[in-house]
C-alpha cells in the first residue's frame, strides 16, 4: 500500500464548476499538507501549504485537512479552463527535513 | 528572477554511457533533492542535499549518484544508465520553509 493515494483521474467538468481533489494517507507522523499544480512540460509549482488539521483558503482555492480520518482535499470554486492541470498532494513531517511524500497526482481539465 | 535550472532539458542516450544533468538555483537555498517522475508512480526522491558535501539517499538511489561541492549546484550523475531509469527528471530547492521550487524537468530516454 503506498503511503498517499490519489486517484489520477482523468476528471472533466465544465468551467465554472467547484472541483474537489483528495488523497488519503496512512502516515499519521504527517503534519504538513502541499497541494502543487504541474501543467504539462512544466515543473511543479506550490499552490497550498498548510499545518496540521483544517481548513486555508487562498482566492478561488481551499485546502482542507482532517488529520483524524488522514484525508486531505482541495477545492477550485468557479473553476477556469487555466486551471487545466495535474494537481499533486505532498506531505511531510516535523523532523522530515527535505524529504516530501507525492501522490500520483489528479489529472484535471476544465473545458469550455 | 528565482529560478531553478536544469540542463539537458532532453536528452536520449544508450545503456551505459555515463552522463550527468545539471541544476543550478540562484536562491541560496540550502536544501536540494532530484525527484524522478513516472506515470503510475508519481514523484520519487532520488537524492537529497542539506548543504554543501551533506548529501542523503532518498526512495529510490540505486544507479545515481549526486555531488554538492557548491550551495548553488547539485548535479546528477548516472554512471552506467539503463532502460529502467528512463523518465522525468526533477530537481528542486528549498530554503527556510517547506517551499520547494522545482526546475523545469529533463526528460531522460536510455535506449
């Protein structure tokens, strides 16, 4: 079992719509929370950053997390045909230094 | 500009022709690790650096080696690639928080 799952998609919704990306994990020592976007023959870039449980909202994106069940989600309201790209969940630990822990990523496309 | 650079950004090679990838930051950051990407697997760290001549294994070191002889610099050196290590290559930086900043990849074939 890996330590992050997320499912890859492919997830399709029309612009405009509220998307919700998820992953759960089973390392209970994760205490820090990363949602990056990658477009495509891109590097990584952060989106999301934030500690321990709850929620952080940052213009059109929130990141949640419930450290009680180990599931955390982003959501995109109003989403835009821009926001076309591959979401990728991290996460780390106090003590984890440089060592971050990917799910697959979410493929998403949002179309006109 | 902060930047993250790699180079090649393509490269296609054969199995056993020693090559190295190059990564440069300008940010003075003090950590760097080379991630490799494929599909189904997501994003694995392959080396990671604390600072200059501190170097660490990560998830996936075998048939790589890195060096950190500068703060700026953290070269990736395949010493006999083979067809398993074809794929996506990343390296990337960070500094004081938990940021990382990711180079634009390099896209490694080993026929």
């Amino acid at each position: 079992q890996k330590e992050v799952e997320q499912d890859p998609g492919p997830l399709s919704v029309p612009e405009g719509a509220i998307v919700s990306l998820n992953c759960t994990y089973s390392n209970s020592a994760f205490q820090y929370f990363m949602w990056y976007r990658q477009y495509s023959r891109k590097g990584p870039e952060l989106l999301m950053y934030t500690y321990s449980s709850g929620n952080k909202e940052d213009g059109r994106f929130t990141a949640q997390v419930d450290k009680s069940s180990k599931y955390i989600s982003l959501f995109i309201r109003d989403s835009q045909p821009s926001d076309s790209a591959t979401y990728l969940c991290a996460m780390t630990y106090t003590g984890g230094g440089n060592k971050l822990t990917f799910g697959t990523g979410t493929q998403l496309k949002v179309e006109l | 500009e902060a930047q993250v650079t790699q180079n090649p950004r393509y490269l296609i090679t054969v199995t056993g022709k020693k090559l190295t990838v190059t990564c440069s930051q300008n940010m003075n950051h003090e950590y760097m690790s080379w991630y490799r990407q494929d599909p189904g697997l997501g994003l694995r760290q392959i080396y990671y650096s604390m600072n200059v001549e501190v170097t660490d294994k990560g998830d996936v070191p075998e048939g790589y080696k890195v060096s950190r002889k500068e703060k700026r610099n953290f070269p990736l050196i395949l010493e006999s690639p083979s067809p398993n290590q074809t794929s996506l290559y990343f390296c990337a930086s960070r500094g004081a928080t938990d940021t990382q900043y990711f180079g634009p990849g390099t896209r490694l074939t080993v026929l």
